[in-house]
C-alpha cells in the first residue's frame, strides 16, 4: 500500500510578513492572503499533514507512521523518534522582513519545552533583487555588548547580512542569529520542532497597535555571539548528479538537477526520502505506480522502496533524508 509517492496537503500559514509567491509562483491553492508559509511534510501537534493521493488518500502522516512503522521511515528513524516524523519541511515567502530569532539545541529544547532543538537549512527558490538574509554577526561581541545594543534598539548594527538569489543555500545550526529577508522565497528543512525565541522584531504592531512577544531571556543563554564563516553552503550544479548540500546528524539535504532519465537506487539507504521541487517538473515512478512533481510540490518516498526513476525535460530537486 506504500508503494508510491505519497503527496501531502499544504498546510498554510497566516503571517504579518507572509505575502502572494506562494500562490503566484508555487502555485498553492488558496483564498488566504499574507500567506507566510507552506507545511509541506508535518507531524507538528495540531498540525499533521493529510495524505492528497493515491490509496492512502486522507491518512494523517502520524497515523501511517504507527501503522508502517520501519517501511515507512526507516528502522533507526523509528525506533528513535517513534510516531513522530523527525523533519518539517516547509515553503516560506518573506514579503517582509522576518523578526531576528534563534532556536536553542536538543538539550535545552528537551529541557524548557519537551522538545527537540532546531537546526534547519535554507535553500533560496527566488530572490527579489537586492535581497538580504540575516546569518550571524559581523564580528565577534561580548555578552554585555549585545544586551546595550539589544536594549537601546541597535542591535541591528551587529547583524550579519548576506544578498541572495535563487540556488544559495545556508545552513543555520541551533544558536545562530537569523533573519530572511523581504523578497526571498525559499524552501526549509528543519528539526522537528516549533521552538522560536524571538529577539528583534523591527519595532513592528499588529493592527491593535500590539508589539509581538520577545523573547530575550530565553535566547540570552543559546546564542552563538562568535563570528562563524559556517553556514553558506556550496550547491554543485552537475546534470544528472546527485550533489551534496548539508550533511548533519539530523538530515541530509542533496541537489539534483536531471535532464532526461535518472534511477535512484536506495537499497542501503535506512530511511524515507524527501523531494523538494525548487524547478520544473518531472514524472517520479515506483514499481510502475507514477505521479508527476512540479515546482513547489514536495513528495514522501517510503523507505521500504529501493528504488525511484524520475524522468524529466527538465526539473531541480532536493533529496532530504535522515540517515
């Protein structure tokens, strides 16, 4: 029953910073406006996603886990994270400025909320002109240092910006300043985990003349106050490859740009597989049963399938995987 690629509901999210790229670009069916973020792949409480195709049609992830268990995840991935899935994907459209944040690492996340820290990647599907994403700091600073720029509303002269267009991809571990910036569409792969302590938000109210909550006591002992030249990561763009972006203990996210015919062999691979479209199209087939990816559609392959063709004229992909 598990042998084909299996789609999933969007799950859409509201934002004061979201905007139209969802729907104009990623083709997100929707009536919503400011929509901030697409949940591609979730087992996130209250937010699970639902099965769109195939026989498995309406089937909560959470539930399939349970029911699949090791064939659908993999048998480490199982026995480590139980029914839960251990990655969010997601889309995110930042018409606005996102507010600086920082996530905390598994042992404070475990600690403070019950939950798994947050590292997460970044990989920039378009990018208006001009574009800035926040990684970091400009240079190394006391703790002291930041609190009197926090406070006196400066902090932004400490932040390091980044200009991005489409195919940069970052990596940002727990601890690290961050911020997307107006204009960047782009896809995330993340932790499990909706874990947030935010730091800056921009002077920024809502339409009662609200200021969102900080979170500055939280983030104070998690943040990473060093310069690191750590999180812009390299994307080989060889056809027909398989090339990596990030590997880490919580995921593996690879770049494949086929032109033509390619056959993706799995059989030493412990885990599901993830495909982001960030391009194009393509046929994906398992064991003759296909369906057809495009651009902004993301699709779970199951782990007990050892193989995937996918046929395209042309389409980009990220492979996402927990080994």
């Amino acid at each position: 029953m598990i042998n084909y690629p299996l789609k999933f509901h969007p799950i859409l999210k509201e934002k004061i910073w979201g905007g139209n790229k969802l729907k104009e670009i990623l083709n997100k069916k929707t009536t919503q406006k400011n929509i901030g973020e697409s949940w591609e792949i979730s087992s996130v409480k209250d937010n699970t996603s639902i099965v769109e195709n195939g026989p498995l049609k309406g089937k909560a992830l959470s539930d399939l886990i349970e029911e699949y268990q090791h064939d659908l995840v993999g048998k480490k991935n199982f026995e480590v994270f139980g029914t839960s899935f251990p990655l969010l994907i997601k889309f995110i459209d930042a018409n606005k400025d996102l507010s600086v944040q920082v996530h905390p690492h598994d042992e404070v996340a475990r600690e403070r909320h019950d939950s798994f820290g947050k590292n997460e990647m970044w990989y920039v599907v378009q990018a208006d002109e001009g574009s800035k994403i926040n990684i970091g700091f400009s240079k190394n600073i006391s703790k002291s240092e930041y609190l009197q720029c926090l406070e006196a509303g400066k902090i932004v002269s400490l932040l390091n910006f980044e200009e991005v267009k489409k195919g940069d991809s970052f990596f940002i571990k727990t601890g690290k300043v961050h911020a997307i910036g107006s204009g960047v569409l782009l896809a995330e792969i993340q932790q499990t985990s909706d874990i947030t302590y935010r730091i800056y938000d921009w002077d920024r109210t809502d339409a009662e003349g609200n200021s969102r909550e900080l979170h500055t006591d939280l983030a104070l002992n998690v943040i990473d106050l060093e310069r690191k030249e750590d999180f812009r990561m390299l994307v080989d763009r060889r056809l027909n490859e398989t090339s990596n972006i990030v590997s880490c203990k919580y995921f593996t996210t690879n770049f494949i740009l086929i032109k033509g015919h390619m056959v993706k062999d799995y059989s030493r691979l412990d885990s599901f597989v993830i495909y982001m479209c960030v391009g194009g199209e393509a046929v994906i087939s398992i064991e003759g049963n296909t369906e057809t990816i495009a651009m902004g559609q993301s699709f779970l392959i199951p782990a007990k399938n050892m193989e995937v063709e996918i046929t395209s004229e042309r389409v980009e992909l990220l492979e996402i995987f927990v080994d």
